[in-house]
C-alpha cells in the first residue's frame, strides 16, 4: 500500500500521516504543490524527527505516480467530493 497526499497544505497533517507511514512501513507521495516547505517546523515538529526513516517521494502529477504503480488499484478520498465514484 502506498499514501498520496495531493497538494497538502497543512504540514501537521502531513507530518503526522508520514508519522504513520514509518510505522506502518507505508511509502508516501507528495503531489506538488506543497503549502509548506518538509523543512518548516511545524512539520518538523509532527513527525520529521521519524522522516529520516520515511520512504517518500515528491511528485508532480497523480499521473506520475499511476505511470509508476501501472498494476496498482486506486482508492480517492477527499473531504471536498459531492458524491461518490467507483473506479
């Protein structure tokens, strides 16, 4: 399994899914653009002292990271969706 963060704008958050990732042994994308630069500390203080342990990527596209997972099924979650799509 892998974790795509697309265009994360909250550094907390994606500092305590990368949190996660570590423990769970999960590789995390980061689709830019980023709202906050991996080094700022509010990120730092969410989860980057686990960072040098974290498998991540940053990306540029959603396609990018299908070219290279072409096997792979997809799961889209999003708190801005208007209704459900099944792929």
């Amino acid at each position: 399994m892998k974790i795509v963060l697309h265009r994360p704008e909250i550094p907390q958050n994606t500092g305590n899914v990368g949190r996660l990732c570590v423990a769970t042994n999960t590789e995390l994308y980061l689709v830019r653009p980023l709202g906050f630069r991996i080094e700022d500390k509010e990120i730092r203080r969410s989860g980057l002292d686990y960072w040098k342990d974290l498998k991540f990527k940053v990306v540029d596209s959603l396609e990018e990271i299908q070219d290279e997972n072409p096997k792979s099924r997809f799961w889209y979650l999003s708190t801005k969706g208007q209704k459900n799509i099944r792929m």
